[in-house]
C-alpha cells in the first residue's frame, strides 16, 4: 500500500511539473504578447501624430501658395491687361498640367505599400522563430 502512495506521488508530482512549465509557458507567451501590443500601439500614435503634422503643413502650404499664385495672376494680367485673355488661358493651363502631375504622384504614392507596424511584424517574426527552436529543442 505504501508503495502505491508512493508511486502515485511521483507522478503527481511530475503533473506538477508539466503544469508549471506549461504555466510559465503561458506567462511568457502573454508577457511577449503584451510587449509587442504596446509596440504596436506606440507605433500607431507615432504614426498618426507623423500624419497629422505632414496634413498640417500640406494644407497650409497649399493654401498659402494658391492664394500667391492667385495675385500673381492677377499682377501678370494687369501688367498685361489688352493680352488678359491670353495671361489667364495660359496660367489655366498651367495649373491644369500641374494638377494632373499631382493626381499622378498621388496615385503612385498611394500604390506603394504602408510601412506602418513593419518593426512589430518583425519583431513577432524573431519570437515565433526563437518559440519554434525552443519547442524542438524541447522535442
């Protein structure tokens, strides 16, 4: 009877071990999970505060170099005033071409892949590697 006892204690207790291995496991694996969310959200507001500032500017700059080129037209023309037509189809024109080469860039910008969470993808890339050489390892 006592070796019964006593056989089935080393077997609990090797249960024991398998589930506190498997908890530490488990608290590795969402100690990692949460670095890596804080990761990606750090990311995400460095980016967002990256893309308001470039807004901020591009709006202003826009707005600033219309109103410029509005009265500079105006200038040319009056300076110009019997070819006002001509002053003002040209300019039309002008603005037209530069809008299309605009329109253009965009669409090619907007083609190109985000980089946005690319050191968070890789990050995760390195510890799914770095699980799987421990689980053959283990194996």
């Amino acid at each position: 009877m006592s070796a019964e006892i006593g056989g089935g204690g080393g077997g609990e207790g090797g249960r024991e071990g398998l589930f506190t291995a498997l908890k530490n496991l488990l608290a590795t694996t969402i100690a990692i999970g949460k670095t890596r969310a804080e990761l990606l959200v750090t990311e995400f507001e460095e980016e967002k505060y990256r893309l308001m500032s470039l807004w901020a500017k591009a709006i202003g700059a826009a707005f600033l170099l219309t109103i410029g080129l509005i009265m500079l037209v105006l200038c040319i023309a009056f300076v110009f005033w019997e070819q006002r037509i001509l002053v003002f189809g040209g300019f039309a024109f002008l603005f037209l071409v530069g809008g299309v080469v605009l329109v253009s860039s965009l669409r090619k910008q907007a083609a190109q892949p985000s980089k946005l969470f690319r050191a968070s993808l890789a990050e995760l890339e390195e510890d799914m590697t770095q699980l799987r050489r421990r689980s053959s390892r283990q194996a």
